[in-house]
C-alpha cells in the first residue's frame, strides 16, 4: 500500500491517476487535496459505507468495483448499482448527508484514492471543478439506479447477467473476473438456479468460460446482443456525463 501524495507524483497529476474524476480536476486542486488523499488497498469483501452508520472516509476508485447494495429487513442484499474508477463511494456527503441508508462492499479487489469525508464536502463547498465533477457523478449514479431498478423488473435472468459482466468487464479492466454463482444470486437477486441456468446459455453460446469461480468473458461483442438496453443505456449515459467534465 502506497502511503499519501506527498511528493511522489510529478506536476502531471491528472496522468498518474486512473479515477476519471479526479483526473479531470485541474492540477491546481490535486495538489491542495495532496495531503489528503492516501491510496489504499480494496480487499475482496471488504465494506466502505455501512447502512445508517456515519461516513467517515471517501473512496475514489482506481481499480476494482464495489457494489452498493440495498439490505432489505429480512436481511437479504440487493445490488443497485456498481462502482469503479469512473465514481466515488460516499457520495452522499456532498449534500450534507453524514449517513446512507445502502452498503458499499467491494466485490473485485482494487485500490482507491481515500479522503476524510469533511474535507470532500469542504472541497464540494469551495472548488467550482470539484462540484461540477461531483455533480454530474450523481447524476450517472441516479440513471445508473433507476435503471438497474426497471431492469429488475422487466428483464430475464440472461440479459441481466450479461448486463452485470459487461458492467463488471468495464470497472474491472479485465475480462476474467474472479465471481461465484452464488455472489451472483445476490448481486442480480434471483436464485442461484437462475443464474446457473443463465450462465450456462452464455457459455454454450461461446460468450463466457465458467470454471472454479471464474468467468472469463469471450466475445464481447456478442454479449452485448445478449445485454438488456438498460447496459447501453446507462454506459452511454455515464461516459456522456464524463465528458461534460
């Protein structure tokens, strides 16, 4: 694990970042954040936002997803949506919120950007640059929200799981993807039979290779003719917004 900015990037800040939105804030607000963002690890499982405790610490993702996960009352979770390096976690800081009602797990290992959620609102409060990236990433994560929640209704097992791996592919940078039948029951919230069944339509297709936890997605391109409208959708959304910053 890699210790605070301190000295170690050079002036050509925005280049040795890969979170999308802090490298498209001006070198000038990197270098005031520099002691306070430390790069940390994001182990597998490990939890970032806790539903209704205070938000402490911010997460800009540089590797990796975490999933931000609704906790029903009978205790069963639900993904809502997904973040990589094109977001944040905590977000609801920015509005003055010190707590959120849905968990922030990470679900592919990673590493991150953390800053103490007071100065991300001091930031959000006095850098025009910062609002404005801030800003538009709530806007994607609401389509991105909205979206997951009609396609839940209204999409099959199938196009929805292959949705989810392009999701994943994307955040991730990679094609294999280290992911359980059962993490995906609870991600997509259908039976673990739905998703074998899915899976198993998805790799005699010759989309995906399924094997000890690990799926390696094989032609991209014809999984997203298998993907639901909701993937374009959201993923043209999300890169639209990314270039209004």
């Amino acid at each position: 694990m890699r210790g605070d900015l301190g000295d170690d990037l050079t002036d050509t800040l925005p280049e040795a970042i890969a979170n999308k939105l802090l490298s498209r804030l001006p070198d000038a607000d990197l270098k005031r954040l520099r002691g306070n963002l430390n790069f940390v690890d994001l182990p597998l499982r490990q939890v970032l936002q806790t539903p209704d405790v205070r938000i402490e610490h911010c997460y800009f993702i540089e590797t990796g997803v975490v999933s931000m996960v609704a906790v029903l009352e009978d205790g069963a979770p639900v993904e809502i949506g997904v973040v990589g390096n094109e977001g944040v976690v905590g977000l609801p800081v920015i509005i003055g919120a010190a707590k959120a009602p849905s968990l922030g797990i990470v679900q592919l290992a990673g590493t991150a950007w953390r800053i103490p959620a007071s100065v991300l609102r001091e930031e959000f409060e006095t850098s025009a640059a910062m609002r404005r990236v801030l800003l538009l990433h709530m806007q994607a994560m609401h389509i991105q929200v909205a979206q997951t929640a009609a396609c839940n209704t209204r999409h099959d097992s199938e196009q929805r799981l292959a949705r989810w791996l392009l999701m994943a592919r994307e955040r991730y940078g990679r094609t294999a993807l280290p992911l359980t039948q059962e993490f995906l029951s609870t991600m997509l919230g259908i039976r673990r039979q739905q998703v074998s069944i899915a899976a198993a339509a998805l790799q005699k297709a010759g989309l995906i290779r399924y094997r000890h936890g690990m799926i390696e997605l094989l032609d991209v391109p014809a999984l997203r003719e298998v993907a639901c409208e909701c993937y374009g959708l959201v993923a043209a959304e999300t890169e639209r917004l990314l270039q209004l910053t």
